[in-house]
C-alpha cells in the first residue's frame, strides 16, 4: 500500500472510531451527567414535597400562569426557614448566609428545550395534568429530579394517549 492510502485509511479510522465514541457517551446520558445536577443547596422534594405536603406550585409560583415553572426565591424559602433553629448545619447554614450577604442562590437550571420548541406548563396545568405526569413522584425524590426526556416522541406518545393536538405547530414555532 502507498503512503497516502495509509493516510487515508488512518483518517477514516480516526474518524469512525469517534463518531462510534461520542454517539456510545451521548447514548450513556454523559451529556447530561448527575454532576451536572448538583445544587448549590441541597434540596429534599420528599421532605418538602412528602413529609410537608407542600404544593409544587407553593414554591413554582408561576407555573400556572407562565410558560416556565420559576424557581422559589430566597425570600420565599426564608418565609419558613427564618423560624427555624439556626445553629443547625449545612445546607441551612449555606441558607442562612445567603440570606444575610443578600446574595441569590444560583440554582442550576435543569431542563432547557430548544429555542424552537414551544411549551408551557400554564397550558398543562390547565389540561389537569399533574405535575408528576411528566415529573414524577417528586414526594419520594430526595434530591432535585430532573424531568423525563422531553424529546419529540415521549411529548407526541402523551398527546396521543391523551387526545391532544398532534399538529407541529402545537409545539413547534
């Protein structure tokens, strides 16, 4: 064989091997790894959610008016918290500091659908799912759940089951 074919089948090779590579670590999730959903305050659904019986939309304040669930302010978390015993540990205390420095939580944002895609919770809600239909038993998570796949099929199989448009321009702009 001359050089440049051995260059050629080398390229090729290179090539094959990380496409196979990057479409085996896409397939795993490793683009969204549970790394990437780590708080910077532990938050227990279960506790607030469960043990509490605390209402999603008590925290999720705009989920039923807005195309986005929000996430509770500090404000609101201080509501209850300030009454609690402050000496306490950990996550409180990261509260509690923040609180007192008047610095926002920067909660990492966990689901983001392409700009294209249209969705909003409002239009949900207002249909009479659940927000465990999509998120599931939050009351039983400990930690904060990422929400289901959200690619096309998963969203048009609910519309089916359920009767909803399946027309593109329902959720696509």
């Amino acid at each position: 064989m001359t050089r440049a074919l051995w260059q050629s089948f080398g390229l090729i090779s290179l090539a094959t091997v990380s496409a196979l590579l990057i479409g085996l670590l896409y397939s795993k999730g490793s683009a969204d790894s549970a790394a990437q959903d780590q708080q910077p305050i532990p938050f227990n659904h279960a506790f607030h959610a469960g043990e509490l019986a605390l209402d999603c939309r008590y925290c999720h304040r705009a989920a039923h008016v807005s195309p986005t669930a929000g996430i509770p302010s500090l404000r609101l978390c201080m509501g209850c918290h300030q009454n609690m015993d402050t000496t306490q540990a950990g996550s409180m205390q990261t509260l509690l500091d923040h609180w007192t420095r008047k610095e926002p939580i920067a909660w990492v944002r966990l689901q983001r659908l392409p700009d294209f895609v249209y969705f909003t919770h409002e239009r949900h809600l207002a249909h009479g799912l659940q927000c465990k239909t999509c998120h599931g038993e939050v009351t039983r998570m400990s930690s904060t759940p990422r929400a289901a796949t959200f690619e096309m099929g998963w969203c048009l199989s609910c519309h089916q089951q359920r009767g909803a448009s399946r027309d593109c321009l329902t959720c696509h702009k």
